[in-house]
C-alpha cells in the first residue's frame, strides 16, 4: 500500500529530517525546561555556552563599562568629569540599565554565595561550579536532583 494513502496521524507525516531536529531539540533543551530557574555567573575571561534565555551575570561588566566611561580622558580633573558627565548623558536609559544590572548581578551572585566560576545556579538551591557548558552543569544537576527524594 501507497504510504499516502495510509491514515497516519499528521504527526507521523512529517519528513524525517523535521521529526528529527524537533527531537534533537527537546533533547538539549530538556534539562533547561525541567530546571525552574537557571543562572550563570562568571565573568569575560571565563566563556560560557549557554541557550538563549539563560541569565548570565559577568562579575567584570561593571568593571568594563566604567572602563569604556574613563577611556581617553583629557588629564584635567574638571574636562574629565564634564566629559564623563556627558558619556553617561548619551548614554542614557539604556547605558543606565547596563549599569543597574550589572551591579544588582554582582548583588545577587554575592547572595547567593558563588565560591568560583564558571557556577550554574539552579533554582537558587544547587550550584556545579567550572562547567562552561550550561547544558551539561543543569543535566548533572537534574540527575543529582532525580536521586534525592
């Protein structure tokens, strides 16, 4: 018999290749979706893989944001605080919030306690520390977690 004339449900019909990347999918991202909140601290010299949506906090951004303020400055005191003044003006509400998070980042991280780096947080509750690979720190933490009752 004609495979289409077979009543497949429509699930059954899609080509191979389409059935395949969704499942490929579900699997990398499973540990992520069984993972309630999942949070990256490091920081620029410590490269993490992460999927999108993951919250990564860099503890060096501040750092370099006011890097990026001070470059270039003339040696007087008052030009250099005028010029100052004005970076962050241009910057606006967006150079504002890079700064307000980054700082609330190092907050947070500083709360919970972060020994080292890389660490993935999950759930404010379990930490693998020195895996860059987001996927793999939450699938050890699922199978920690999958064990304890």
């Amino acid at each position: 018999m004609p495979a289409h004339s077979l009543n497949l449900p429509a699930a059954s019909r899609r080509p191979l290749a389409a059935r395949l990347a969704a499942g490929l999918c579900a699997a990398l991202l499973g540990p992520i979706a069984a993972a309630a909140d999942v949070l990256v601290v490091t920081d620029s010299r410590h490269p993490v893989q992460a999927p999108a949506g993951v919250r990564i906090i860099e503890l060096d951004q501040a750092a370099r944001i006011e890097v990026e303020l001070a470059a270039h400055l003339p040696a007087d005191p008052q030009q250099a605080a005028a010029l100052v003044r004005q970076r962050l003006h241009d910057g606006g509400e967006a150079l504002q919030r890079r700064i307000g998070h980054a700082y609330q980042g190092v907050a947070d991280a500083w709360g919970l306690g972060i020994a080292k780096i890389p660490a993935v947080v999950v759930d404010r509750r379990y930490v693998v520390y020195g895996e860059p690979d987001v996927l793999r720190a939450v699938a050890r933490i699922n199978a920690y977690r999958s064990t304890q009752p």
